[in-house]
C-alpha cells in the first residue's frame, strides 16, 4: 500500500474468527476471487471490462492511490469478504447528469466491492466493513461526501442499503427505468475531537 494512504483499519479476530484489516498486496488474489465471484453468482452479469477493471487489478485501483482503500476479512486463512473506496464520482452516462454533477470526482467517496461469500453472510460483516470505510474517508480528509449504489435485484442489498443510507435516485422511477439501479449518500462521520492533556488541546 502507498506510503501515503491514511491510518489503515483496525485489525484484530472477533468472537467468530474474523478479522478486519486494511488489504496488503498479498491478499489480492483472495480479494479478486470474493469479487469475481459475486458478480458471477449474485449479479449475474459476469466479468464486464468497463464496469469492473478495478477487479482485475485491484492493486491499481485501491492499494496504491493514497486516498482510496481496500479492505478484507479473513476468516481461517481465506478472504471471505471485500469493501472499498475509491476517489471517482458516477459518471453520466451512463448515470443521470443531476447524480454526476451532485457527487463530482475528488471530492467524492465512493464505496464499491461491499462484497460477503455466501457462507458467510449473517455475521454482520458488511456492515463493520462500511463503518469502517466511512471511518477512512472520514481520517482521508478532502471528502465532501460518501456515495454508492446499488442493484435492488440483488437479494437483500436494497434493504440493507436503505437501512444505513439515504436515498438520492431509485432509476426504476425514471422513464424508461434508467438502469434499473438506486443511488445513495451516506453521511460523513465527524473526526474525534483531539485528545486534551491537563485540560489544554493536545498538540
């Protein structure tokens, strides 16, 4: 990871055996497999180069750039789980211009790969994953919002979504259907406040 990519997550195993943590480049390939396996099986789109380069090479696009991340949860060894950030903001087309224009690159998080194996759903994984993810963009600094979207064909996404964001664009209500697909903002979590010695702000 670049030397210049902010505090990586916290990393320790939980009562179940999972642990949480910032990727490093030898979890790549872990990392690809959970991905490539969810757009497959869940999606049912399979590997489309435009929409899913970052897959490929992951390294690319969240390990090396400073302000984007990867992280993955292991579990025995495997990677069983995969969420990420990165600096680009949706593009029109193929999305609406008002969706593109409200979340501009560079000063957009967007979250992407949210992505738990089957026999590991129910843990609530996915949703430390985001927490953590907002904790990142949050220590990033130089974001004015979290952004994502996501598939309401895919089982249980949308409502998972719905309760933790805040709806921006559900396409299915455009003409036409758009793609099919609901946008959503996720608040910015406020920075700690920092730490007081004696009663005088820590320096």
């Amino acid at each position: 990871m670049s030397a210049t990519t902010v505090v990586p997550a916290r990393s320790g195993a939980d009562a179940d055996g999972y642990v949480l943590r910032t990727a490093a480049p030898e979890d790549v390939d872990g990392a690809r497999a959970v991905m490539l396996d969810t757009v497959y099986r869940d999606f049912g789109s399979g590997y489309v180069p435009r929409w899913h380069a970052d897959i490929i090479d992951p390294d690319a696009a969240y390990l090396r750039p400073g302000r984007c991340t990867l992280l993955v949860v292991e579990c025995d060894g495997a990677i069983v789980a995969t969420g990420a950030v990165r600096d680009r903001g949706p593009q029109a087309p193929p999305n609406p211009q008002w969706v593109a224009d409200r979340f501009p690159s560079g000063t957009t998080a967007q979250l992407c790969r949210i992505y738990v194996a089957p026999g590991h759903r129910r843990h609530g994984l996915a949703r430390r994953i985001v927490r953590e993810l907002c904790d990142f963009v949050a220590r990033a600094g130089g974001y004015e919002a979290i952004y994502l979207h996501t598939d309401p064909a895919v089982p249980g996404a949308e409502p998972f979504w719905r309760s933790l964001a805040h709806e921006v664009c559900d396409e299915r209500a455009l003409p036409g259907g758009g793609q099919g697909i609901v946008h959503f903002e996720l608040p910015l979590p406020a920075l700690p406040a920092p730490a007081r010695r004696n009663g005088t702000p820590a320096r």
